[in-house]
C-alpha cells in the first residue's frame, strides 16, 4: 500500500472514530435516528388506512314490513357498514348534522307496494362533507343491495340478477357539489397555523437560546409571563394575516361555501394558533436547540396534524389505540370543528366542547411555557 493510501486510511479511521464518538454521546440524536423511524412504522403503518368500516348509518323504516326487513338483510353483514334502525327522520337528521352517523337511508312508507310493482325507491342521504368516503359508502350501500339482490336471484334461478326493481336516490349533504376540495381546503387552513405556531416559533425561539439573547432577558426585572406573551404578539399578528389569507382563499379561489358563523371560525382559529404557538415556546424551552426543536415540533404538531387529526382520512376506521392518541392532539378537535363551521354551520355542542378543549390546552400549556422561561441558566 503507497503511503498517501495508508494516510487516507488513518485519517478517514481517526475521523470516523471521533463521528462514532460523538454520535453516541448525542443521546437525543441517537433516538432520533433510531427510535423516530420506529415510531413512524408503528404509528402511521397501522394507523395510516384509506378503507371506510362499520361506517354508521341510519336507516329510516317509515315502512317495516317483512319485505323491507327481508331487503335490508344485506347490510346487517356488510363489515363495512354500522346499520341503525330507526322510525325517526328527524332525529336520523339530527344525526347526519352532528356527524353521529354518515348516511342516511330512508324507506317510504309506499315500499312494499311499489317493490311489489318492480319499481322500490329508497332515498340515500350521504354526508358531503368528505364527498370520497361519501362515493364509498354509496358503493357499499348499493353493493350490500345488490349482493341480497344477487342471492334472491340464484334462489330463483333467474341470471343475471339486477337489484330487483329497487332504486337508490342520491342526496349529498354539506357539500352537493361533491368537490373534495372542500373537505380539503378548511383542514389545510390547521395546517398552516399549526406550521406558523409550533414549527416555526420553536425554531426561532431555540435560535435565541443558542445565541445567548434570550438568556440576556433574565438580568432584567421581566417576569417569565411577560416573556411568554411578548414572544406570543407578533407570531399571534402574523398567524392572523395568514389565517385572513386562508379565508380568503377558501372563499375566493376555491369557492368553498362558509356556512357557519365567520366570528366563530375565527375566534376558533385564533385559538387554535395560541395553542400552537404555547406548543412552539414550550418545545423551545425544554430543548433550547434549533435542530432538536425542529425535531420535536416536526414529532409533535405538524406531522400528527397532518396524519393523524381526520385532515387524510376518517379517524373512525383505525385501531382505537390510535384514535385515542389523536384525541390528544389539538389538531384533532380544531379539525373536526372548522370543517363542520365551513361545510354544515354551527353546531354548537360541538363548538363549546372543542372550544373548551382547547381553552384547556391554551391554559396548560402557557403554565409549562411560562416555566421553561423562567430565569434559570441550568
């Protein structure tokens, strides 16, 4: 071996040494690179599905005859729709608002008689809201149909089987032009605010620890409140100007109908960034590192956001321990909330639970931001 080899080996060797070194006496590093993909498998592989099960339904019996019970079978075995039989159309209504149930499937009183004539009709009252999980349930709906339609007809011997002279008429709720646009523009709003409040303001605030000015602060009379509320204003002003941005491209750009209170929508929105920014100050006091806060607010806010709050898809139809996770999150209730304001309008238990909720989350965590700024140098 010549000798500028060798000397490449014994400084590459002396340099990955000191790499491997410093590698495992970076603990937090070290469980970044090694726990975070773990977790993400874990996470997102078992939580992560596009599938609709045991989606909740009601069916509307104004005719109960044997007939009609005899039709409906199909979807008593259908795992992946939820049947609730009631007599109630109204309180089947109620329903659908308050997102209890995702369709509605009514039977007229006249059934029996015009299923006897070769022409049943059955109304389909589909929540808009997501017009894709909507086409789904349809499908299932129309399958479960078709499938009792297809046992009757091998009964009979008559092939092929249609569904029997029964006719589904579609109604979509919240959202009847079926754009997903809609469902997807009001959740891209908390997205935003979750970036502009978590993610951002950790980066900036843990790049003031790095540098030593906000250690500067800690000679002078302020007290930790102060602090957290200085930092809050100007990201609270520039959260504002993007959530006005949102609004206004929602209704402007991509004509999504605002059907519930616009002061609601934005005292709520409001809300939800303070949250997001106490979130940011937090993570930046218990890290005071720009790379780590990055991390954690990456961790914590805007990937569970984006993933795990009903933004993708239905929280209902993953495991329950993952919609026990999501309903941690503060992502999680604003989510829910802004899509009901824009598409379905005020749904006001809806609006105190979610509202108080994230009073809740506002409180606790400008206690735990109020006490990572405290003036200690540790």
């Amino acid at each position: 071996m010549s000798l500028h080899a060798t000397g490449f080996v014994r400084r590459f060797t002396a340099l990955l040494r000191k790499e491997v070194r410093q590698m495992l006496r970076d603990k937090s590093n070290l469980a970044v690179g090694l726990l975070l993909p773990v977790a993400l498998i874990l996470l997102f592989g078992y939580g992560l599905t596009f599938d609709v099960k045991n989606a909740p339904i009601a069916v509307v019996l104004e005719d109960s005859s044997p007939t009609v019970r005899d039709v409906l079978a199909g979807l008593q075995g259908s795992p992946y729709l939820s049947p609730e039989l009631t007599t109630d159309m109204v309180r089947a209504e109620a329903s659908l608002r308050a997102g209890d149930v995702d369709a509605i499937l009514r039977v007229p009183t006249d059934f029996s008689r015009q299923f006897a004539a070769g022409n049943g009709r059955m109304q389909l009252i589909l929540n808009g809201v997501d017009s894709t999980k909507a086409a789904t349930i349809e499908g299932y709906v129309s399958g479960a149909l078709g499938s009792w339609a297809q046992l009757q007809a091998d009964r009979a011997g008559n092939l092929p089987a249609t569904t029997a002279g029964i006719e589904i008429e579609q109604r979509m709720w919240f959202n009847e032009a079926g754009d997903s646009t809609w469902y997807l523009v009001p959740g891209l709003t908390v997205l935003v605010l979750t970036l502009i409040g978590a993610f951002l303001t950790s980066l900036l605030v843990a790049r003031e620890w790095e540098r030593g000015t906000l250690e500067s602060l800690f000679v002078t009379p302020v007290r930790p409140l102060e602090i957290v509320l200085s930092k809050l204003a100007p990201f609270l002003a520039i959260g504002a100007i993007d959530l006005a941005v949102c609004l206004a491209a929602a209704h402007f750009l991509f004509h999504v109908p605002m059907r519930g209170s616009l002061l609601v929508i934005v005292v709520s929105a409001l809300l939800y960034l303070t949250v997001s920014l106490l979130l940011g100050l937090f993570i930046s006091g218990v890290t005071r590192n720009q790379f780590q806060a990055s991390q954690l607010a990456l961790l914590t806010s805007f990937m569970p956001s984006m993933m795990l709050s009903g933004f993708v898809f239905d929280l209902r139809n993953v495991p329950v321990v993952i919609q026990w996770i999501s309903q941690l999150l503060p992502a999680t209730h604003f989510m829910s909330l802004i899509k009901t304001l824009f598409l379905a309008g005020n749904n006001w238990p809806m609006i105190f639970r979610d509202g108080s909720i994230l009073t809740l989350y506002a409180l606790v965590l400008t206690w735990a931001a109020r006490r990572q700024l405290r003036k200690t140098l540790e």
